[in-house]
C-alpha cells in the first residue's frame, strides 16, 4: 500500500471484510463501506481510487494478518515437524475465530481478483511474498518433507485445514484438540521423508 495504515483505513478494512462476509463482493458497494465505517466516501476514493484496488489492498492486508497469525509460535529451536504442527494448528484455528477473513479469502480466490493475483506473484513486489509456500519449500529443501510439487501440498494442506474449520464453523462437530492433531498426523504422514 503507498499510502501509510491509519486508523480509518482499519476501520475501511473492518468494515469490508464484514460486510463482503454479508453480502458478497457485488452486494457491497462503496457507499455502503463508507457508511459503516463512518468515514466519507471521498475518504476511501482518497485511499484506494477503486473498488477493485481496495478489494486487491485489502487482499494483501488480509494474507499479512494470517502469515502473522500462524507463524506467531513458531520459532527456530523447533523441529520443522514441530514447526509444521503448530502451523497447520494455527491456520485451523485463525479459519476458525476470524471467519470474516476465511469467508474473505474464499471469495478473493474463486473470483478474477485472484488471476490477478496469481500474475503479479511471479514479480517481484507485496503479492510475492508467500510465506506458506515459503515454509513448505523450507520442508522440502531440508528433505523433511518429500520433494513434491509446493502447490500440491499446499492444496492438500490448507485444503483440510479449511475443510475441518468449516465443519467446526458449521457446528457439523465440536472443536476437539485430539482430532486436529489427528488431521494434522494425516497430512505429516502422507508428505513427510520417511525415517
């Protein structure tokens, strides 16, 4: 973002995410954002020149609050194992307790905001930084993990840490620490270099 965080691009922030959460990408209007951050809608043209560029800003502040979310535990005297666990942990959980960015996210990536995304990755600049891709090629480096291809895991990865969220989320079945640490068994079992 070229412009410096303020407390009214928070509160812009905030309010899309609850009300994109609500009404979907096309059922929220700028005015509508405008309104329930209580700011004016000059002030957010002033911030973001578009509903697009907002969408895309917001985007990357979302992605900063996850990777800060879910690597907050984890420290270098760790095993990668260890370190893998309390990731996949962590990414269940923030999919858990912020639902206005899981519900974010699954949007932004099955709409052409996420093409665009997926463009700018392969530059240099913000969209590049995938740190959980980053993590999982670490793995695969340190040949803790087997040399597959990073997507796959990731899909196969963030693919059940969502899933077991929304069952949760749902109310399909109750939070219970012992079947997270068996989903994350499964996922460790099925990629790690076998001893």
């Amino acid at each position: 973002m070229n412009v410096q965080f303020t407390d009214k691009i928070d509160s812009i922030f905030k309010s899309t995410l609850l009300l994109i959460k609500d009404n979907g990408f096309h059922g929220t209007p700028m005015s509508q954002i405008a309104k329930h951050a209580d700011v004016a809608i000059g002030t957010i043209y002033h911030y973001f020149p578009s509903k697009d560029n907002l969408i895309l800003e917001l985007f990357q502040y979302c992605r900063k609050q996850l990777y800060t979310y879910i690597f907050q535990n984890v420290n270098q005297d760790m095993s990668y194992k260890e370190q893998f666990y309390n990731v996949f942990k962590s990414f269940c959980l923030f999919h858990i307790e912020k639902r206005e960015y899981s519900c974010f996210f699954e949007q932004f990536y099955n709409s052409p905001y996420n093409e665009t995304v997926r463009t700018k990755e392969s530059e240099e600049g913000p969209y590049a930084q995938n740190a959980f891709m980053k993590f999982i090629q670490r793995g695969i480096n340190e040949q803790e993990i087997k040399e597959l291809d990073e997507k796959v895991i990731c899909a196969a990865y963030i693919g059940a840490a969502v899933s077991y969220a929304k069952t949760i989320v749902h109310g399909k079945i109750p939070f219970n620490e012992q079947h997270l640490t068996d989903l994350i068994d499964i996922i460790w079992t099925g990629i790690k270099i076998n001893e």
